[in-house]
C-alpha cells in the first residue's frame, strides 16, 4: 500500500505515521527527517538546508524529490510523511508512483501553537517533552539523563504560525491535485491520539474492502 499523509504543523502527523508502520507493514518515507539528519550530520548540504529551516521556510524541490525517488525505489509499501509540498512535487511523485490514499490531517492554528511550541527536547540524548503535555519531573531538566532541555528554533510560536501559514497556502493545490483524482480523505486531528488513529484506520480498512 502507497499511502500519504499531509498536515500542518503539529497535525501528529510523525506519530501517526510512526504507527501505521507495524499495523500495516509500511516503511516510513520521512523526508524532514532526511533532512534534518543531513542537518546534524552537518554536510555542506546540511548547511544550506538549515538556513532554510531555521526561517521557517522550505527546502527547494529538486532536493528533497531527488532523496524521495531514491527511497521510494526499494521500498514499494511506504507512509510518505511531509512531501509532497507542492503540486509541481505531487506531479514528480505521479511519474514514478501510484498512490492509494492519501490522508489530509486537518487542526487550527491554536492547536498547531499549542501542540508545538510546548516542546522541548533534551539537548543531550534527545528525549521529547512538552510543557502541557508531557513534563519534566524538573522544569527544563532531562528526566532520563539530566541534560538540559531546549526549544527548537522552528518550534518557536512566531515561527509554528509562519510555518502553519505556509502549510496551508501551499497545501491546498497539493490536496485539490488528490481530490481531483480521488484519493483523498480528510480526517479531523484535533482530538486525543488514540481517537485520531481510529479514524485513519477506518479510513485505510475502508479503502482495502
Ligand atoms: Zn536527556
């Protein structure tokens, strides 16, 4: 099964893609990820990629279609979480893959705010936490290694809601681009998780009758 999942910033999408993984034998095609590992390996192309980022802007197209295609060549059953972005990515992907379904997680800004610039990760062994959600046991303490957390610099909320604002100026072409073929479905991400998951499932079995 080829599946893909869009939303916004702090959608759960990662998570949720995480866990369509194991119950449905898929690989998990991350290309912020990639990224991100390029990032901190800290490559030339690293570099180059972080300033984009760090702006709460995106990465070029010709980048991150070039990491996806050869990903995609080995792996036929796969989730692709954060691409494509754009139309002109979607009709790339269309050339050298057929998708099955693809799932548009839908929040609002509040929560996209909320979810996001509560979270903080270890600066040492880069264990998650939120200030809501998921607290230290010590404010701004690791409870696994002791380290210092910190924010990352996209997660900060000016950059969350330039970066909401940009998903969905941006997203919406990619979405019509599915509807049009009809793929598409679209699921309500504000609840709780394990509500969020359920839907997706639903919609996946539905899809496989
Ligand atoms: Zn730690």
């Amino acid at each position: 099964m080829k599946l893909i999942i869009v939303g916004p910033p702090g959608s759960g999408k990662g998570t949720i893609a995480k866990r369509l993984i194991p119950d449905f034998k898929l690989t998990h095609i991350s290309p912020g990820e990639m990224l991100r590992e390029e990032v901190s390996k800290k490559t030339s192309l690293g570099e180059e990629i972080n300033k984009y980022i760090s702006q709460g802007q995106l990465v070029p197209d010709n980048v991150v279609s070039d990491m996806v295609k050869l990903k995609i060549r080995g792996h036929p059953d796969f989730v692709l979480d954060g691409f494509p972005r754009t139309v002109e990515q979607a009709q790339i992907l269309d050339k050298f893959t057929k998708i099955d379904l693809v799932l548009s997680l839908d929040v609002s800004e509040k929560i996209s705010v909320e979810r996001l610039s509560g979270r903080r990760v270890c600066s040492k062994c880069e264990t998650p936490f939120h200030i809501k959600f998921m607290m230290p046991k010590k404010p701004g303490v690791c409870d696994k290694c002791g380290g210092k957390l910190v924010q990352r610099s996209d997660e900060k909320p000016a950059i969350v809601k330039e970066r909401f604002k940009i998903y969905h100026q941006q997203s919406l072409p990619v979405v019509k681009h599915y509807q049009k073929k009809k793929i598409l479905q679209i699921v309500d991400a504000s609840g709780a998780p394990e509500e969020v998951y359920d839907n997706i499932k639903e919609a996946i079995n539905s899809l496989k009758k």
